[in-house]
C-alpha cells in the first residue's frame, strides 16, 4: 500500500514543477474496514440499492419500481440501460452514438448476472442497437462468454435482432463536420504511456470549458447555460477560460459556416461544433442489489467519438467495465477505458470489498493504481478520467471519481436509489479538473 506522504511528494513535485496548480490531495492510507469474516456475514439491505450515471430520463425510477415487484435484478438495469441505447439523442450510447473516424458506429457491452454467477459481453458490434440484451443472450444461447465484431452481428441476427443503420442523419452529419475541420485531431500516435509522449499543452494552459452539458435536457440547456460568449450567428455552447476565449471563438465560426454548408439545420450547427470541440462522453453503468442479496451489473456504450475501427474499450471486458460476484457485491466504471483495462478496475474493487474494504474505501484504491501507473506524473495524469459505480452485497454504495471535477469545473456527481432517487457527488481522488483529449 503506498502512503498519503509518498503520494504527496510525488504530486506535488510534477504539479509545481510544471505549473498545473495546487499539488493533488490524497486522503490518508486507505485500510480494510472490515474483516473477510464480516463481509462474509453481511446481510441484504432492507430495500433494493441502485446506482449509475445521471441518465436525463425515467428509468432509474421504472427499474426500481420492477425491483420492488420482485423482477430480476439484470432486467432492471437492462431497462435503464436500454433508455440510453434507444436515445437517438444520446451521442454516447447505442443508436445515435457518434461513430469511429471511418463514420461507422461500433458498440459495446458486458452484463453479469449474479444470482447464476454467468456473465456475457460483445464488442465492436454494428447494426445492432440494444447490445447490452445481446451481450446475454451470449451466455443464454452460447457456450461463450464474449463475442465480437461481425460474428456478435450474424449470432443477434440468428436470435432475431433486427439489422439497423445505427448512425442517425445528426449524428452523421456531426460526423463529417469533424472530418472536414478537425480530422487531425485523433487517436493515432503514440498515447500517454509512450516514453516519447509530447505534451500538447506543455508550453500554454489547457482551455477548460465552464459548462457541462452531459445528462441535461434540451430544456435545461436553455436555462442552465452561464453566460456564454457571443459570436457572429450564434453563441458558444461551453465557454473556456478567458484566455481561450479567442481561439474557442474563431473555431466555431469556422465551424458554424462548415455546418451550413453541410446541410445541418440552424438550431442544431452549435450542438454540433459543440460536439466537435467537445466530444460527447458518456457510457453507462448499472449495478444493484435487491432485498434477498441478488446483485447484477452492466456497462453499455458507442466509445470514444472518433476512435480508430476496431477500439475495444473496458466496457465489454468483464473485470474492467463490469464486475458482480454474488458473495461480495458489483461495480463498473465510466471514463478512459485504456487505463481502466490495465488496473481490472470493476474486479479490483470487488476483491477489495471481499477483503474488508468499503465501496468508498475500494474505489479510491483502484484509482490510486490508475495514478500509480503515471509514477504521479500530472502532465499525464491530467488527461485521464474515471468514475466506479459500487455496490455492496448489504446496500453500502459508492461513487468514486478521479478528479473533483469534470471537465466544465462542475462536481462529478452519480445516481443513487434506494426508495429515494437522488444524486449525490463523487468521492474522489484528486482536487481538481481534468483536460479534455484530444487536445484543441
């Protein structure tokens, strides 16, 4: 276990040294709170637990209505899962999501059903909307645990899933916008980990936009926006700090005028420069737990905007994106599925618990290994996201972020329900903000 003062040493010479602000804050060592044998004997809550991402609609309350009426614990978050797959306006998820840079959206997803300990995950799949029911009838109808890519297609296919363009006429054309303005900005060469690795933001401050629009409604978009800063034919949605203000400004109205020509409607070019500037990030994950102790977890998601074809995430990997066991409890993640994959993030924390940590306590662990793998390095550090959802076996629930906040300076904040439906903020690890990547 690394120590709160090594850590501090670390943070505090690679953040001062580079000028990134206050050095990082870690809360003390982190130890077991319980014995094994106490986890062991912990009973079911009282009342079902759910916990996921804020999602904008109703179905964290429906499935918990269903877990009240005794339906089993994975159709119940199929069914929050589901409202987001089916979202055309969810560029995140499933139908409408933004696609790979060849303009073609690929989907994945895992699921873990903790009552018959199976667990079933498809990647890379196209043409298929609603995955995470996919990514069961793998362990229902196969010998398989995962499937990927055009045999995930022709096995939904033969168990009647309907073939469907998933790439909606807006996301499409969101799509070509960026192919015609900002198509440098991708994910080939070398990533975080290369030793050759060039800061991009080395020699001038990272812009950092001041609102975030991810889970609000049209409607609230309207009247939550801070003031924005004004442009000839229109408004910037997410305004940077000052310094930016400048450049931010001359690319969306270079932007605005590509979406014209493009044929995107008025009310729609700044969502889409939006979405180009700031690309839409948004997988979810579910877990829960009902009054007799049956737990299951599932992670669904289009991936990064943009990605190279073929990307395989953590969403899919059992043990990453998602993890149940029946004895213990369930969590998964949302966030920079590359590093996520390299620390089994969702198993990391579940083993933790076995061994007497709490959701809180375990989920801060997983991030520290996340940090680990950096050395500490904030120039790095800085460029990665991540968010746990937990649960445990009695109904202790948690959700653990890596920075205070998200990319807007807004406080990273995660559903619960447990008979009440409310939202409540990340523990996290890092004071402070991430840097959105690819950079501007």
């Amino acid at each position: 276990m690394t120590t709160r003062r090594n850590f501090l040493s670390i943070g505090a010479l690679t953040a001062a040294g580079l000028g990134l602000g206050t050095p990082v804050s870690f809360a003390d060592e982190i130890r077991p709170s319980l014995t094994a044998d106490q986890v062991r004997a912990l009973k079911p809550p009282a009342k079902p637990i759910i916990v996921t991402r804020v999602t904008g609609d109703q179905t964290v309350e429906e499935a918990y209505k269903m877990l009240l009426d005794g339906q089993d614990t994975l159709d119940a978050i199929h069914h929050v899962c589901l409202g987001r797959e089916n979202d055309p306006n969810d560029h995140s998820v499933g139908y409408g999501g933004l696609p790979n840079e060849q303009g073609v959206v690929e989907l994945d997803s895992c699921c873990m059903h903790g009552p018959s300990r199976r667990a079933g995950s498809v990647a890379g799949v196209q043409n298929i909307r609603n995955v995470c029911l996919l990514a069961r009838k793998v362990y229902e109808h196969s010998a398989h645990v995962m499937m990927a890519a055009k045999g995930a297609e022709d096995f939904a296919v033969d168990l009647g899933f309907k073939r469907e363009d998933l790439l909606t006429e807006d996301a499409r054309r969101i799509w070509m916008l960026w192919k015609e303005s900002n198509s440098q900005m991708d994910w080939w060469g070398p990533g975080l980990p290369d030793p050759e690795w060039k800061d991009p933001y080395a020699d001038r401050p990272a812009p950092k936009p001041t609102m975030d629009l991810h889970g609000m409604s049209e409607e609230q978009k309207k009247t939550s926006a801070l003031e924005p800063l004004p442009i000839p034919g229109g408004k910037v949605p997410r305004q940077p700090t000052a310094e930016w203000q400048p450049v931010i400004a001359d690319r969306t109205r270079k932007l605005l005028a590509m979406a014209a020509d493009l044929g995107i409607a008025p009310e729609k070019r700044l969502f889409a420069a939006q979405q180009i500037l700031w690309p839409t990030t948004g997988t979810i994950h579910v877990s829960a737990v009902n009054a007799k102790g049956e737990m299951s977890g599932a992670t669904t998601t289009s991936g990064l905007a943009w990605k190279l074809p073929g990307r395989i995430g953590d969403s899919p990997v059992i043990g990453a994106g998602c993890y149940t066991d029946q004895d213990v409890g369930s969590a998964g993640a949302t966030g920079t599925g590359e590093e996520n994959i390299k620390i089994a993030g969702a198993h990391t924390i579940v083993e933790l618990m076995r061994h007497g940590y709490s959701p809180k306590e375990a989920g801060l662990e997983a991030l520290r290994r996340i940090v680990r793998n950096y050395n500490g390095d904030m120039r790095k550090i800085r460029y990665l996201d991540m968010e746990f959802y937990i649960v445990r076996k009695d109904g202790a629930y948690a959700g653990v972020s890596l920075w205070s906040t998200g990319a807007t300076g807004r406080p990273r904040e995660f559903v619960v329900h447990d008979g009440t439906f409310r939202v409540e903020p990340c523990a996290y690890l890092l004071e402070g903000t991430m840097t959105i990547w690819p950079p501007l």
